[in-house]
C-alpha cells in the first residue's frame, strides 16, 4: 500500500514547530507580559497557525487511496465486530462535526448470505491516529435507511451481533425495516426500526442492545441484553399503547432452549413458560404464578409451519377480537396471515364472557388454512336462553377495512325467559325453537348487516324488513336499549 510519506512527514514537522511556538509563549503569560505579547501579535499568530494545522491535520484523510480506506475500514469492522461488510469503493469523508467516512450502496454478510442492503452507512474514528490508515480507531458506525431481510436461517442476527465487543465500538440503526420472509422469500412481516443501538454499559459491564420499532402500526420498545455467564439472554418489551409490557429469560446452553416471561398487561401479571426446539415451540400460559386458573397450551411447527394452541379461562374479554383498534385487527388488516403456507389453530374454551353477565360457555375457533381465515363452529350461550353458532364464516379485508361474513345459527332452549327479558307484549310471544341467518360485521364501522333471516325454517319478509343494519355504539348500556327495541319490532312483526 503505497503511503504519501513526505506529505505525512510535512505535517508532523508543522504540528512540532507550533508546539514549540505554543509552549514558549504560554509561559510568557505572566501578568507583567500579557501586553507586550498582544502587541506582538504572537497569540493571535499562534491560534491561526493552530487553526490551519488542526484543519490540514483532520483532512489528512483526503490524501489517502480511496479503495485501500475501504478495505482497512472493512477488515477492522470484522476483526472488532464479526461483521462481514461490503463499503463502496468510493467514500465520502468529513471531519465535521466528528471525522467520518460514509459508504454508499453497502450490504452486510451473514450466514454466508445478504441481510442488509443500505444507501448510507456512515463510519466514525477517533481524532488520534489519523496519520496512519492501519492505526485509526473505529468509534462508532451508523446504519441509516437500511432494509434487513430475514427469514428462520437468519432470524438471530441481532441477539448473535450482542456477542462483540462494543466498550470502544457502538452501533446504530436509524429508519431502517427488517422484512421477515418465509422460505418462499414471501414477506410475512414488517418491523420499522425507528432507532435502534448497541452499547457497553460501564455501570452493569454488559453488553445492551435497545430499540424503538412499529410493527402494524403499534410502536414498541425492546432492550435486550446477554449473560454469557448463566447462559441466559434476558430481553424485556414494552407496548405502551396496549399497556402491555413482557420481560424474558431464555437459556440458550442445552440443545432444548428453556424459558419463561412475566406478562404485565394492564397492571395484571402472568406467565409463560416454553420450551424451543429446533423445529418446534411448546408453551404454558398461566395467569399468576400460585393458584393459577387461567391457562393456554400452545405448539409450534417451524418445519412446516403449523400451530395449535389450546386455551381454558374462567373468563375471556371478546373486545380483544372485535375492537377495531386492538392488535388482532390490525395483524389481519395487513392481509399476511392471508398465507396458504400459514396453518394455525386456536382453541380456547371461558366460563364466562368478561364484563357481560349475560354470555357464558364460550367455545372460539379460530384457524387459518390455505391463505383463508375464520370462526367456523364458534359456538356461545346467553345464560340458559339460547345457544348460538357460527358457520361458514370468513375474515377479509375490503376497502381498507376488517370484515367478518358469515351464517349465525340460534337455537332457542327457553323463547319464554327471552320474551321476559326483552318485557315483550304476551300476545306476540309465539314459540320460537330455531333462528338462522347470514350476517357481515365491519370491525371499523361497527355495523352488522342481517339478512335471509329464517325462523324455524320460513323466510320472514317482515323480519328481514325490520332487521337488516344494525349499528352498535361504544356505549354498552344505548345497545342494550337499541337492541331490545329492535327486537321487539321484529317479534311484533313476525307475530302480526
């Protein structure tokens, strides 16, 4: 590598001469001399000669070959960070406000494949040896406007990049997207990473990783960090929005991965403990850690991918499903578990429906086969009255919004506690063993649309006539008013 050693060699004996000069003078600077240095303008000579030596000194980068800054930028980030990178040949160096290099079209190397594709990655080294390519020191690298792709070959890149040294190196990524793919290089999933950083904590000697993300429009925070002593990577996730917060210890040392989180949501603890094999994931989901009576069993499949989780809760808060706002909503609006290589299945049976006396037994059924979503054989009670089912149903997204369509059969174990409770008039109490009908709900709208409406097997043109939109509100009690009204209107109907 060929060096512009006069040049270099030029510069040092500049840099001496004003020590010197520096030196000699601010021994001067006794009171009874400050005059007679002022006017001889030495002090003003000097800063100006330090100045320029400062700016000469801090361009010194300049004069080096382009390609060859490349390489030894790319050997020292590999040899400092395990971090296989490809810099343009051509970088763009400046010293303000910090002396950095930026690359332009770089890519980075993992698993022997290319995760990271960026327009800009700059690279900051320390103000001391800037005289030799071979001795300048990397501070600090800045990843902006990157896109990772990742898949389930590639997925710990970022718990594996905890294992460098980062006393004297930090890394940080700035508005960039992590693309998670499937082995068909479909994209299941997108993280925007609003700010993302790995540092050593000098107080805790540990190495931390922290980030700000969205995911499906959710913003969330995760700080991670490792313990190599016990083995164990502890990361902790925090949803505002959700009030939701997940703090986590996996134990990596045995060829079965173990752990277990504390699940805050809303001020109200559980917990998970799991097991990670190499194509599956078993978990148990408990409520509290004595006495639990909340419970999911769920497992896994990486290879293929297939899942079933099983669950069984006193009781179960349905808002979850059907607020528009809430995080299952949003995960179906983005249409990609609409994937015929996803196959999963809930199931989940509750005593009782959360803050409703009136709904109990619940039995959900939710899956998705073949890129198709939906609730077929969900079945619910209110109180002894009447059982209810769903068949045929289907979750799409139409205009930008969540739609559920689908057929709705409602067996009437007792049309007379029903009439009691809607203070139905005697003479339109007629019996009623069987309703079906075939509705569409719109999550964001919060309307439901009845139609082909058939009692005990006859179509009913006047029911249908009566019952057709209905239009909940967020206020529980008005529903509850509208409803019973709007039911009474169609009895009315059917009975007259």
């Amino acid at each position: 590598m060929s060096k512009p050693k006069s040049s270099i060699k030029f510069f040092k004996n500049i840099s001496n001469s004003i020590n010197s000069l520096l030196e000699k003078n601010l021994n001067k600077l006794k009171i009874d001399n400050l005059i007679k240095i002022a006017k001889s303008n030495k002090i003003f000579l000097s800063i100006v000669a330090l100045v320029i030596l400062s700016l000469s000194y801090l361009s010194i980068p300049n004069i080096y070959n382009q390609s060859e800054i490349s390489e030894e930028l790319k050997k020292d980030i590999f040899k400092k960070l395990n971090l296989k990178i490809n810099l343009s040949q051509r970088l763009d160096y400046k010293f303000f406000p910090r002396p950095h290099f930026t690359s332009k079209d770089s890519s980075i190397i993992f698993n022997q494949k290319k995760i990271l594709e960026t327009k800009n990655i700059k690279i900051y080294v320390s103000l001391e040896n800037l005289f030799s390519l071979k001795n300048m020191k990397i501070t600090k690298i800045i990843i902006e406007d990157a896109n990772f792709n990742l898949n389930v070959n590639n997925h710990d890149f970022f718990t594996k990049f905890l294992d460098n040294n980062f006393v004297e190196n930090n890394v940080i990524i700035k508005n960039s997207n992590i693309f998670f793919r499937n082995i068909n290089n479909e994209v299941l999933f997108i993280n925007k990473i609003l700010r993302a950083s790995y540092f050593y904590d000098s107080k805790e000697l540990k190495n931390i990783f922290y980030s700000e993300n969205e995911i499906f429009n959710l913003p969330y925070s995760l700080e991670i960090f490792n313990d190599k002593n016990e083995k164990k990577l502890y990361s902790k996730l925090n949803i505002d929005l959700l009030k939701l917060q997940i703090k986590n210890d996996h134990f990596y040392n045995n060829r079965i991965k173990t752990g277990s989180s504390e699940v805050i949501f809303n001020k109200i603890k559980s917990i998970v403990k799991y097991k990670l094999g190499e194509n599956n994931l078993e978990f148990n989901y408990f409520d509290k850690k004595d006495e639990p009576n909340f419970l999911y069993k769920g497992n896994l499949n990486f290879k293929p991918f297939y899942s079933s989780i099983n669950g069984i809760s006193e009781d179960f808060n349905l808002s979850h499903l059907l607020s528009n706002n809430g995080i299952f909503s949003q995960i179906l609006k983005t249409e990609l578990l609409n994937n015929k290589n996803i196959d999963f299945k809930l199931d989940l049976k509750a005593d009782r429906v959360q803050y409703s006396d009136n709904f109990v037994n619940l039995f959900l059924n939710f899956k998705i086969k073949e890129g198709l979503i939906d609730f077929d054989k969900t079945f619910i009670s209110w109180k002894d009255y009447a059982n209810f089912e769903t068949l045929n149903s289907l979750i799409y997204v139409k205009n930008g919004q969540l739609v559920l369509d689908g057929s709705l059969k409602i067996n009437l174990i007792s049309h007379n506690k029903i009439f009691q409770y809607l203070l139905t008039p005697k003479k339109f109490r007629k019996k009623i063993k069987q309703i079906d009908l075939n509705f569409n709900y719109n999550f964001d709208q919060k309307v439901i649309d009845i139609k082909d409406i058939r009692i005990d097997g006859k179509l009913s043109k006047d029911v249908n006539r009566v019952i057709n939109n209905i239009s909940l509100k967020n206020d529980a009690l008005k529903n509850k008013v509208y409803l019973k009204r709007l039911l009474n209107e169609a009895i009315s109907n059917y009975s007259g």
